[in-house]
C-alpha cells in the first residue's frame, strides 16, 4: 500500500468517525427534544384533567368519557383495582401491568412515562395516580416523530457519508501533493540506482523535510562519486606502481632461469635485489589495503593520549634503527593531549612521520618530534620539500623529483592525510629553519 493510499485512508477514517459522532450527537438531541415535548404535552394534559377532577374518580360524573375526547390523544380513567372505569370509545385499549394497577391504588399521585405498541403503532404512555382513586392513562402516538427522526437519521447518514467521500477526495488530492517530492526523489534515487550515474543532482525545491533530505542525497551522491573517483584514481596509480616492482622481480628470475653458469657472486646479488624487490612490493600492497579499505576506521573511537602514543613510537623507532628521536613536550595550554580518537591509525600516521624524517635525514642527525596540545610535529634535516611540492607531497603515490631514488611508495603521507580527516584535522609540512622540514598533524 502506496503512503498517498495510507495517508487518504487515514484522513477520510478520521473524518467519517468525526462526521458520524456528530450525526449521532445531533440525532440524540433531537431524539430528546421531541419527545420531550411529547412528555410535556402529556403531563399538561394530564394536569389539566387532575385539575378539573378534584379528586373524584368519576372525573365530575363524566360518563363514558364524555369529557376525555381528545382527537391528538388516547384517554383511559382506570379505578383503584386498575380495571378500566372511562374510555372514549372507538380509541384503541391501552395495556395495563402490574405498575399501573399499583399507581390506581395508592392515590400517592405520582406518575409513569413508558413506550407502548397498541395495534402495531408507537405511543408515548403516561399513567398519574388520582389523589381520590384510581389512575388516569394518556397516551399520544410518536408515529410523526418517529417519521421525524427516521428522515433526519436518514439525511445525517447521507451526509457523513458524502462529507467522508469528499473529504476522501481532498485527502487524495493533498497526499499526492504532499508525496509527489518523495515520488521524485524515489524515481532519482531508482535513476541513480539503475544508471551507476552519481553526477545528476535530485532537484531541491523548499527546506522542508523532503527538500532537506533531497540536500543530503545530494550530499550522500557526492560523497560517493568523489569515493568513486578516488578509487579509480587509486587503481590506476596502483598498477602503475605495481609494474616496476613486478617487472623488476619477473626480469631478475627470467636472469636466474637462463644463466646456468651465472657466477655465484652474480647469482647472489641478484636474489639480494629480488628480495628487496619483494619486500618494496610487500610493503607498498599493505600500504594499498590501508588506504583503499581504511580497515582501522572499524577500530572503536575512544580517548587516546597522544604523549603515549608519541612515547611509544619513538621508543619503537630508536631500538628498530638506533637513531636519535627526541621528543619535546611544549606548554599544551588550555588543550591537553588527550582526544576522541582510534589509537591504532594515530599510531600508524606518527609512525609514518617519524619514518619519513628518519629517511631523509642525514645519519647521526636526530629526530625532534614536538607535542603541542593536540598538534604533533616531526623535524627533520633532509633537504626539504620544494615550495610546489608542498601541497602534493600527500597525494597518493606522489613522489617529488628530489625523493623519486629513494625507497617508498609515495603512500606514507597520504595515509597521514587519511587519518588527519577521519578526526576532523589536518596535516601541513613546511620548511624548518636551518634547513629540513616540519610535518605537522594537528587533531580536533
């Protein structure tokens, strides 16, 4: 079921349980009403009679009912042993129970309204007790208000009925306006789907729910076709970087595979290139899965201490390469060290800094990594990033002309790029005084 189906189905059931309750409320007051006035009409009439009476159950000698002719009513005069004393004849016999004996017997004066069936017609029947004995019957039939109220029922159920098929009709008519933007967005979305096209934007009209959630699919398709862009960028790097590599260990085995009397020397040596080929290649594939699958980004987000993290990774880098790493700890001021963060990818991008200053710095030079709040900056003193290298040195597999001999995969700093924007922060590098560079990661 369509939502215009559901929300006209809901709309037209409101308004016929509204409609039909106040047909009901207008035909119970006037149900009342009229038959109030009927039971008015009958307790005049009968005060009338008690009035004229004086208390003799004769009613003043009228024989036979002489006096009681009323053409808009039945009249019945019952004696104290409830029988029938005065009656108008040719008027239908009105039923006398228990009751009504009892009333013709006390001479208390009190009186009874009930509904009666006298010859297949509706009558409205009031019984009073004489104060001299006996008991008085009045009876008026309700057939004009029953007609009454017959027609009127009729007329309220046509109504409710019409007002439920009109406001049927409105509902309709406002749930599809109402969902013709979620119909569009659902035909752009199945458009998307179904053509793999994320660069056709859904229209936005109004700020309103359906307009705010048009501007986050929007967001959303735009996010994924620069997710999209990014790893097709990455693979087509990829390959290209996987090729020398590759090319390089397939060239050394085709050697070992001809040369049978290849001197051992020579056979050595290139085994030794194969493997630091292999390596190179190990290396670079882990970095790929890291930056193609960002697997550390399931890590759970939790405070993080970057002191620590800093502690533990220059120790690492000091017994893996016996170099000088010192870490300096600045004045944090208001902000502290420790964040909402994933350790492990903070680990991994101090480790890759730390890995890059230890690369390019000349042996014997130490390593400074500064700690300044939550901003970490490795110096070094290699030769530096030329001032058009800066902003790209964190390009996936961009190497600068200065660093293209040496060991890497270009794919260090892009990770520290990654890691800088899964915590919301950035990551700079900028020359250092006396020659060298500074890598900074600043966090939020």
């Amino acid at each position: 079921m369509s939502l215009r189906t559901r929300l006209t189905l809901i709309v037209a059931a409101i308004v016929a349980l509204a409609l039909a309750g106040g047909a009901s409320a207008a035909w119970l007051a006037t149900s009342n009403q009229l038959h109030g006035e009927v039971d008015n009409f009958l307790l005049d009439r009968v005060a009338a009679y008690v009035r004229s009476d004086s208390g003799d159950p004769q009613l003043g000698g009228r024989d036979h009912g002489g006096g009681l002719v009323d053409f808009d009513a039945i009249t019945k005069v019952l004696d104290p042993t409830g029988n029938v004393f005065a009656a108008v004849p040719g008027q239908p016999p009105l039923p006398v129970d228990a009751a009504d004996r009892a009333l013709a017997a006390d001479r208390s004066g009190q009186t009874r309204l009930r509904d009666v069936t006298v010859d297949g017609q509706h009558y409205r029947l009031l019984t009073t007790s004489l104060t001299g004995g006996g008991a008085i019957q009045l009876a008026r039939s309700l057939a004009e208000t029953d007609d009454i109220l017959h027609a009127l029922r009729d007329r309220l159920l046509l109504a409710a009925l019409a007002g439920s098929a009109v406001a049927g009709l409105v509902a309709w008519e406002v749930a599809r306006r109402m969902a013709r933007p979620v119909v569009q967005l659902t035909a752009a979305a199945e458009a998307v789907a179904a053509t793999q096209d994320l660069s056709v934007p859904i229209p936005v009209r109004g700020d309103d729910e359906v307009g705010r959630l048009a501007g986050s699919f929007n967001a959303m398709l735009a996010a994924l076709g620069t997710s999209r862009e990014q790893q097709q960028r990455l693979v087509v790097d990829a390959s290209h970087e996987l090729r020398t590599p590759l090319t390089a260990v397939r060239t050394n085995i085709d050697l070992l595979l001809r040369a049978d009397d290849l001197p051992a020397d020579q056979r050595l040596e290139l085994l030794d290139e194969t493997r630091l080929e292999l390596d190179e290649l190990t290396a670079l594939v882990a970095e790929l899965v890291d930056l193609a699958t960002d697997a550390r980004a399931d890590e759970p987000v939790g405070a993080v201490d970057l002191h620590e993290v800093i502690a533990d990774v220059a120790a690492r880098y000091r017994r893996r390469t016996g170099r000088v790493i010192d870490v300096v700890r600045d004045e944090p001021g208001e902000v502290d060290g420790v964040l909402e963060g994933r350790r492990a990818m903070l680990d991994r991008a101090v480790s890759n800094l730390v890995d890059n200053a230890l690369k390019f710095s000349p042996d014997g030079e130490p390593v400074e990594v500064r700690i300044t709040g939550r901003s970490v900056a490795v110096l070094d003193r290699g030769p530096g990033v030329a001032v058009e290298d800066r902003q790209r040195v964190f390009d996936r597999f961009y190497r600068a002309d200065a660093t293209r001999t040496m060991p890497g995969s270009g794919l260090g700093l892009a990770i520290v790029q990654q890691v800088a924007q899964v915590h919301g922060g950035t990551a700079t590098i900028e020359p250092r005084d006396g020659g060298g560079a500074v890598a900074t990661l600043t966090l939020r």
